[in-house]
C-alpha cells in the first residue's frame, strides 16, 4: 500500500483498518478501526486532515482532500461509493456518498442523509438529515431516507475489508 508522510503530517491507520495495496494515504488522515480503503482512491491531507470513522468505505477511485482551514470529516459506518469527490466537507455517521458524486467546501451531509450518484453538493450546502440529494446542483428530497437503510452495505464492505486482509495475495 502507498503510505506517505508528508513532513510533520503522518498518517493514523488503525490496525483494525485495510488499505488496499493500490490505494495511496498521504499525510495527515486517520483511518478508524474497521474502515476499508480500496483501490485507485487517494486520501491527501497534504494541507489538512481527513478523518475517516469506524467501519466507513472508501471505495474504488474515490477522492478525498482537505484544505488549510476545511478539513474533511466522514463519519462512521458511512459507504462512500466508487469515483466520488470530497473536499472540506462533512459527512456524519450513516451516509451513503454516491458513485461519481461531488461534495464540495464546507457542505455537510447530516446523518442517513445520501448523496445520489453524479449529484454535486456545492459550497456550503446541507443535506439534512435522512434526506436525499439529487442532481446538478443538487435539491433535496426531504425524508426520504429510512433509518438503516445503508445497514447492509456498510456489514458487506467491513466483512469485505476483513476478507481481502487475509486473503488477497498478488500474483505475478
């Protein structure tokens, strides 16, 4: 796995995390136990940091940086689905962040809030609690999301984490 340092800035992965050999953890980003980390995403907290909370997923080439003075928070037990965008943003426990979507400086994701695949949260902007985001710029879909409702997917990507640990070799 890439794992940089970046002067003072060092990384804090639990031991209880996997990091995918493919995927590249630069400075300051703390990792919880049980959160999954896969291939061609990039966390750089170069110039902030990025915390990342218990049993959450980044998935495949996901993007998440932070600024001087924003940095990005995700929750726990949150899936963050595959090509997404984070940047100076919050997302509290139990999110799902859609495939391709973009959540941009100070926007926050309240908690069993989703965001939808390709939508763009711009600056500033909640998505309140249990409701979905929809489109460019994105519009609320107000309660429109059950309690657990990501439940399953967040067991799936933990119980998936804990498998490629023991099981994934490279061949070549």
């Amino acid at each position: 796995m890439a794992v940089y340092a970046l002067g003072e800035r060092t990384p804090d992965i639990s031991p209880e995390a996997y990091v995918h050999p493919e995927a590249t953890v630069i400075g300051d980003v703390r990792l919880s136990a049980g959160s999954t980390v896969w291939p061609g995403a990039v966390l750089r907290g170069d110039y902030g940091t990025i915390t990342v909370g218990e049993r959450t997923s980044i998935q495949d080439g996901t993007v998440v940086h932070a600024t001087h003075d924003k940095p990005t928070t995700i929750g726990a037990d949150c899936v963050v689905a595959h090509l997404a965008h984070l940047e100076g943003c919050t997302v509290e426990d139990r999110c799902l962040i859609g495939s391709g979507s973009v959540v941009l400086h100070d926007a926050v994701v309240r908690s069993g809030g989703l965001v939808a695949a390709g939508a763009v949260v711009g600056n500033r902007v909640e998505v309140p609690a249990h409701a979905m985001a929809l489109g460019v710029p994105a519009t609320m879909r107000l309660d429109a999301v059950p309690e657990g409702a990501f439940a399953p997917a967040v067991e799936l990507y933990a119980d998936n984490g804990r498998r490629y640990r023991s099981e994934l070799k490279r061949l070549d």
